[in-house]
C-alpha cells in the first residue's frame, strides 16, 4: 500500500488514513504508549494510567498484529507523522472488532477519533465481510462507553476480566453495532 491509498472516505489533504507499513511500527508503538500510559497521556481521556501501569502493548505484539490475517491495522498521518491507529480483527461470524484506538493527546479534539472507527468499520466490512462491529472497554470509563454509544454501540451485557489483576478489580464491557450497507465504496 502506498501513501496515496487512502481509505477514509472523509479524507482532507493534511490527513490520510491507510494500512500500516513496516515503517510506521515504531511510531504507532509510541503514539499508543503516548495516548495510553505515562505523563504525556495524563492529558488524554483514554489515559488508563491510574489504572494500569507498564507498556500498553509490547513492540513484538504490534508487529504480530500487523502480520496476522485476521488483523489489520490503519493509521492517520499528517504530513507524514502518525498521529493515530485504529486495528480492526476477523471474530468469524460476520464479527469484526474493534481495538487500540489511539490518537495523539494534542490532536484529540477534531474529531480525528471519529473518523478512524468509520475507517474501521468500513474495512471490517470490505476485509472481513462484518455485519457487525464490536469492542471491549473498561467499563469504569464512563467517558468512553458514552463515546462509543454517540457512534451506535450498544452494551450487549457480556463482560470479560482486565487482562492485569489489578484492586479493585477492573472488566471490559463488550459492546456491538449492526454494519449497515456501507455508503463509501472501498477505494482499493
């Protein structure tokens, strides 16, 4: 894929959002642990840094997500700068999901979140033939599961443990959207 196989369908010149490259690991590994963890996330709503301590994601694991072929990761650049990262995963079934959503602290007020789980549901439904999207959030985030329900998530009530035993006890809150036909073809 290069630079110009833009697959947001709401693009604008300064901002593309592709498939990841090779190249971009090392960027979109940081910019996860910028939007997630440590002082420069303290400014993010997604900082999960009172919560859980240590890296998001481990490099060699982004890098097998980026390998799999159930996977694929997009991300947002401007002028050549990752400034977020979606992954979109093959559940089987018509279910795609949805995980790491990331954007960088300073440009997370333009919408830019937005756009990127539109890009996701899309190529969950060109890629994996979805009719139905679904992701996991720490559900003692209320900002985020009100997020998610402005884009047309709903709680399907099933909830799985947080992967690091933490006190008091932290879950995920499993929430779906039904893919309707997709209005944007796919430009690939």
């Amino acid at each position: 894929m290069h630079e110009n196989d833009n697959i947001d369908p709401g693009a604008t010149p300064d901002i593309l959002i592709r498939r990841i490259e090779s190249a971009d690991i090392p960027a979109v590994h940081d910019l996860i642990e910028s939007a997630y963890r440590g002082e420069s996330a303290r400014s993010s709503w997604v900082h999960e840094g009172p919560m859980a301590e240590g890296k998001r994601i481990e490099r060699s694991a982004l890098i097998a997500l980026c390998n799999g072929a159930t996977d694929v990761m997009l991300v947002a650049t401007r002028h050549g700068d990752v400034i977020g990262c979606v992954c979109v995963s093959d559940r089987g079934s018509g279910i795609a999901e949805l995980g790491l959503l990331a954007v960088s602290p300073n440009q997370q007020t333009d919408g830019l979140g937005k756009r990127l789980v539109e890009a996701a549901e899309t190529e969950g439904q060109y890629r994996f033939q979805a009719v139905a999207m679904q992701l996991s959030v720490v559900a003692q985030r209320p900002k985020l599961l009100h997020y998610y329900e402005r884009r047309g998530y709903v709680l399907t009530g099933e909830i799985s443990p947080y992967p690091v035993p933490l006190e008091p006890p932290l879950h995920f809150a499993v929430m779906r959207k039904a893919l309707g036909a997709s209005s944007h073809r796919h430009p690939l």
